[in-house]
C-alpha cells in the first residue's frame, strides 16, 4: 500500500463546477500537506500548502486537512477551463525535505 | 522571474548510452531535488542535496544512476548505461527553508528521456 493514495480520475466537470479532490495517507507523522498543479507537459506548480489541520483559503482555491481521518482535499469553485490539469498532493514531516507525492488526478473542465 | 531551469529538454538515445541532465537551480536556493515521473509510478524522488551534499540518494539505481552538484549554479543527474526502462520525464526543484520548518520547492520543466 502506498503512503499516500489519489484517485487518478480523469475528473470531468463542466466549466462553473466546485471541484473536490481528494487524498488520503497512512502515516500520522505528516504534518506539511501541499497541493500541486501540473499543465501538460510543465513541472508541477505549487498552488496551497497547509500545516497541520484545517482549512486554508485561497481566491478560489480551498484546501483541507483532517488529520484524524487522514484525508486532504483541494476544492475549486466556479472551476475555468484554464484548471484543466493533473493535480498532485504531495505530504511531508515535520522535521527534513522528502516530499511524498500522490499519482495525481487529471482534472479536465469543459466549457 | 526566478526559475529552475534544465537542459537538455529532450533527448532520445540509444541503450547503453550514457545520459547526462543538468539542472540550474534559483539563486539563492540551498537545496536541490532530482524526482522521475512516469505513467506507472508518477513522481518519485531519486536524490537531494543540501548546500551542495548529497543528503539522500535512496531513490536511485545506484548501479547506473549519479548525482552531483560540482557548484551552487548546476546539479547533474547522468545515467550509465542507460536502458529502455529508464524513459521518464526527470524533474529537478530547487527550495530553501521557509519560517519554521515550511518547505517549497520550485519545478523546472523537465527533461524527457526516451531510451531505444
């Protein structure tokens, strides 16, 4: 079982839609939660990152963290054909560098 | 516009061939990062080094696989020899430590290789 798991989709939504993403982990020990955004063909983009608990706004981007149940999610309101992208969480300790990624989950939103 | 930069962006080569990516990092970042993604096992982290030292290198074949940062301004991954499974997208990032113990790394857009 991986350390942190994410639905692949694809996820396909009509433009306007909220979008939740979601990922889940198994070790507690994480406490840096991040979301990505990678366009096709670019490096991955840092969009949120949240310490510990809690939700965290911003624009039309929200992320949440419930460490009690493990699960993280990334909402996006009034969702533009320009979010179309693979969206990555991404999940570190407390203490040193190492980021653990999830597969990511392609997000196409269509007008 | 501080960014990572890499080079070659695409190479095709042969197998048995040696491979040699090279990263630039932000000025000012201390710490580099070498990930390879692929379909199958997405984003995976093979080496980083702090301040030019190579803190963890656990994630890469050591058989054929070497990093190294000659100077704060580049950071080569080389593969030798290189195989059929080694095609992927390798990313470098480069960060430095935020407030506290927050950590932001910053994507280059990759190189892609594809081994014959």
């Amino acid at each position: 079982q991986k350390e942190v798991e994410q639905d692949p989709g694809p996820l396909s939504v009509p433009e306007g839609a909220i979008v939740s993403l979601n990922c889940t982990y198994s070790n507690s020990a994480f406490q840096y939660f991040m979301w990505y955004r990678q366009y096709s063909r670019k490096g991955p983009e840092l969009l949120m990152y949240t310490y510990s608990s809690g939700n965290k706004e911003d624009g039309r981007f929200t992320a949440q963290v419930d460490k009690s149940s493990k699960y993280i999610s990334l909402f996006i309101r009034d969702s533009q054909p320009s979010d179309s992208a693979t969206y990555l969480c991404a999940m570190k300790r407390e203490y040193g560098n190492k980021l653990v990624f999830g597969a990511g989950t392609i997000l196409r939103v269509k007008s | 516009d501080a960014r990572v930069t890499q080079t070659p962006r695409h190479k095709v080569t042969e197998m048995g061939q040696e491979v040699t990516m090279r990263c630039q990092p932000i000025l000012g970042h201390n710490t580099v990062f070498w990930y390879r993604q692929t379909m199958m096992q997405g984003l995976e982290l093979l080496a980083y080094f702090r301040n030019r030292a190579p803190l963890d290198d656990s994630g890469m074949p050591k058989d054929r696989f070497s990093a190294e940062m000659p100077d704060a301004t580049l950071a080569t991954l080389k593969i030798q020899p290189s195989e059929p499974r080694d095609s992927a997208v390798y990313f470098c990032a480069s960060g430095t430590l935020a407030s506290g113990s927050s950590y932001e790394q910053y994507f280059g857009p990759g190189t892609r290789l594809t081994v014959t």
